[in-house]
C-alpha cells in the first residue's frame, strides 16, 4: 500500500485512554488495518496455465472479499464520533469500500462463470485489478481531512501511524515467467 508498512501478523494497536478522539481514530484506522493485512497475505495469481491462473484469481477475489466484509463490519460498529466531520468520513469510507466488495464480487463471479482462459475472464481480472488498484491508491486516512480533531487525533493514534508508513502494493498482475 503506498504509505502503509502493514503485513502479515499486523495488529491494530491500542490508544491511550482518556482521548476519546485519539481512540475512535485509532478504532477507525484499526478498521483498515484488517483489509491492508488481508491484501498483504492474499494469495499470488499463478500464471503456469490458464485454469491455475483463473483458479488462483479466483482465490484472490474471495480472500479481497473476506477482507472487505470484515473492513465494512468494522468500520460500521464504530461508535458515534467523539468530533465533527467523523461520521461523516465513516460514511464515506463505507460507501467507498462497499462500492470497491460490489466490482471484486462481480469480478470474482465473472472469472467463476467464464472458462479459464477466455476473453471474458481476462476482462474479469482486469476488473478485479482496477478494484485492487483502487484500495492500493486510496489515501486511507483522506476522509479524516474534512474533521481537523480527529486527523490530528490521527497522528498521535498509534494504529493510524502504521498507516503512512512506506510499503509495497498487492497487485493482481501476473508475474513475468522465470527466464532461462
């Protein structure tokens, strides 16, 4: 993810208590956190055939999903914001997300119901690879813009930090085959 250092094992951290800005930040960064984990430990599309690629594709797709649903839960069991402008961004994160589960199901239906190999297929990766693109890319703490308390509640959050670290962007593309 640009600007995220989260991998594998990563755990949303806790906030100090006594901030109740600071915590519904860090719980709003936690809620990001999950899907930035689940993208950095998806499985890679396998190029060796075309049923192993649409086979794997396939499995990234569901495993995007799974990250999504949990993301959205989250997301939507945080409590009322403690500052202006936080439901707000919440509500802007949801739909957002939502909008992004809703192509990578479609995708991931398109890919299941064509052969491997086909036009229609093909297509479906790239849908889903636009989807993927779309997260990768994402400002994840943008919607916090338009709520000064809570994005600088944001920089002490230590959940949020983990955030606007530098990192590496899953990515659908295939890749390049082994050279002899």
């Amino acid at each position: 993810m640009p600007g995220s250092r989260i991998g594998p094992g990563a755990q949303p951290q806790s906030a100090p208590e006594g901030d109740p800005e600071m915590t519904w930040a860090n719980q709003y960064c936690g809620a990001v956190v999950g899907l930035l984990e689940t993208m950095a430990g998806m499985p890679r599309v396998d190029p060796t055939s075309p049923q192993s690629a649409a086979s794997t594709a396939s499995e990234m797709l569901g495993t995007l999903v799974g990250g999504l649903d949990r993301t959205l839960l989250n997301l939507n069991g945080l409590p009322v914001s403690p500052a202006p402008g936080g439901d707000e961004a919440k509500r802007a994160a949801v739909d957002s997300y939502t909008g992004i589960r809703e192509r990578v199901v479609e995708a991931k239906r398109q890919l299941d119901s064509s052969g491997p190999g086909t036009r229609q297929g093909q297509e479906a990766i790239s849908s889903a690879g636009n989807a993927l693109d779309e997260i990768a890319n994402a400002d994840l703490l943008s919607g916090l813009s338009s709520a000064p308390r809570l994005l600088d509640a944001s920089r002490r959050a230590p959940t949020c930090s983990s955030l606007t670290e530098e990192g590496t962007s899953p990515s659908l593309a295939t890749p390049a085959p082994p050279t002899a």
